[in-house]
C-alpha cells in the first residue's frame, strides 16, 4: 500500500532517502527543508540539495524557519499526511507537528542508538574509535532521539575510514533502511522497541576549538580524530612557513610506532610524533587550496626535520 508521505530533509546526506522513497511508489506531498542561505564567493542565495532534488521530482517545497508560527502547523495538517519522514531536517519539531501524521513522525538517524543521540553522530562515532555505527528508524517523540526504535542497519567503520567516507556509505544505507521500514509501516507488521536505558550517550555538535590537533594524545587518539573531522570542518595545525605560521588542515593520516617529543616532525615527510607513536600526514589542505598530497605540499613548503607543530 502506497503511504501519503510528508518528507523533512536538507543536506546531501538526505536525498537518497527521499529518491527512495519516490521510487518506492509512495505519494510525496511535500518536502519540507531549510531556507535557501548564502552561500559561495557571492553570498548568493543556495538552495539545499533536498529542495534541489525534490524540484527534480517535481514536489512541492515548503521551508519555514521552525514550527512556531501556527499558520505553519495549520499548512502542513492540510496536507493530511499518513507519515512524516525526517532526515536531517535540522529543525526541531514541536509536539504539535508530531501529533499530525496517523502513522506519526519517523527519523532515519546515523547511529545504533542510543549510542550518540544528537547533532554529530557521524563524527562523534569514528572520533572516538568506535569500530561499528550504522543507522537506526525511530519514531520521534518530545526528546532528543529517544524514541522506540524499528529497524537498524549496522555498518562497520574501518581503521582508514574518514567521516567523510561513513557520511556516504549511511547515506546510502539509511535509505535502504527506510525503504523497508515503510513497506513494513504499509504492511502494517513494523514494530517500534524502546530504546535501552544503558549505553546512552550524547553526539555534541562539533566545536571550533576541538578542530585544533592536540599532540600530546596517542597516536590512535589523534589519527582518529582527524578521519572524524575530515574533510568538514578538518583538524588543523600550524606549521611555520617561509612567511610565519600558517594553518594546514589534516585530512588523512596513517598510524606510526616511532616516537618523539608530541608535536616534533621526525623525518622531513611529515612524520609528527604524538604522546605515544607518530602519525604520517597524507593529505592536507593549505588555506584557500584544494586537498593535496602531503608530498604536493612539501614541494613549496619544506618541513624540516625537528619542526616544531602546534
């Protein structure tokens, strides 16, 4: 049975899911995203790639600022939706929006909840180590994505895999999810479990100041959290060049035992020594560049051996 679908989503991360659900047959009555924002060189007006994509499909876009202007809710009852689909919408709905759709609201979110409820699942995951993650359909309720859970879709996180890499591969996976949670929804058979009170943690929004590279933290520590930032926002450094100091992102890193004092290159090809081990830059990124090779890099910009990274 096709379901009359209201669709909330705005990044990149979203549109498989909403293609998904399109192709799956099922009536999309509107699409809900972000507002178009600056965006580029020109600060000109950016549609996001949801409301991109749903005007491909030919749905009709709406993008409030939030849900407080009853005018809003009153719109979006109209349209008298069987279920309302969430992913990565990045406004918070109130209960009266909840209370809308007869099948109620689901969210397709990136962990095994409810390990890294929140805002940065993706990042949070690989920055702390986790070997496995993946995505879990969850009805939403009033808290922050603490409602029973339907299906999940586990994916394994590999030791070289950076947020980027996972971003795609649950992006991909989640849309599967949701696709065979909504023909289970249509068939009536897909059964919601509470979600266990242990193992509860939180996927804080990431912070500016938790971008800079500390050194004196293991190896492993500092390897994994680059790959949990890279490529967005990107783990960083300064390193002194011809003209001073200069910040350099750190996209991708590969793990050494070699040891020295946290912060000093031990080789002139980015060898950096941490609390315990080093880490070999791979990829990096000066200010107003592209991504490079690390070896692209060391062709204008010489970094000696004993330099001293902060």
């Amino acid at each position: 049975m096709a379901l009359r679908v209201v669709f909330m989503g705005t990044p990149d991360f979203s549109v498989p899911t909403l293609a998904e659900i399109v192709g799956q047959g099922h009536e999309v009555a509107a699409v809900y995203a972000r507002a178009p924002a600056p965006a580029g060189r020109g600060m000109e007006l950016r549609k996001s790639p949801v409301h991109v994509a749903a005007e491909r499909f030919g749905i009709e876009v709406r993008t409030p600022k939030n849900f407080r202007d009853p005018a809003d809710v009153e719109a979006l009852a109209e349209l008298a939706p069987d279920l309302i689909v969430v992913v990565a919408y990045g406004v918070i709905l109130p209960q009266s929006v909840l209370d809308i759709p007869s099948l109620g609201c689901v969210n397709e979110h990136a962990s095994l909840l409810p390990r890294w409820r929140g805002a940065a699942p993706i990042q949070r995951a690989i920055m702390a180590g986790d070997a496995e993650t993946g995505v879990a359909i969850m009805k939403m309720e009033a808290g922050l994505d603490t409602g029973p859970v339907g299906l999940v879709e586990k994916v394994a996180i590999t030791s070289e895999m950076t947020a980027g890499e996972l971003h795609d591969r649950l992006s991909r996976a989640g849309a599967d999810a949701l696709g065979r949670a909504l023909a289970a929804l249509s068939r009536g058979t897909l059964a919601f479990t509470p979600q266990h009170e242990e193992g509860v943690t939180y996927a804080k929004k990431i912070a500016n100041d938790e971008a800079r590279i500390d050194w004196t933290q293991s190896a492993q520590a500092v390897h994994d959290h680059i790959r949990g930032l890279s490529p967005f926002p990107g783990a960083f450094c300064m390193i002194d060049g011809a003209k001073g100091p200069e910040r350099i992102k750190v996209l991708r890193t590969t793990r050494s035992d070699e040891q020295g004092a946290p912060g000093i290159a031990l080789d002139d090809r980015l060898l950096i020594a941490c609390g315990d081990g080093a880490v070999r830059l791979l990829e990096v990124q000066r200010a107003g560049s592209k991504p490079m090779k690390s070896d692209d890099l060391l062709r204008g910009f010489a970094v000696a051996k004993g330099t001293v990274l902060s």
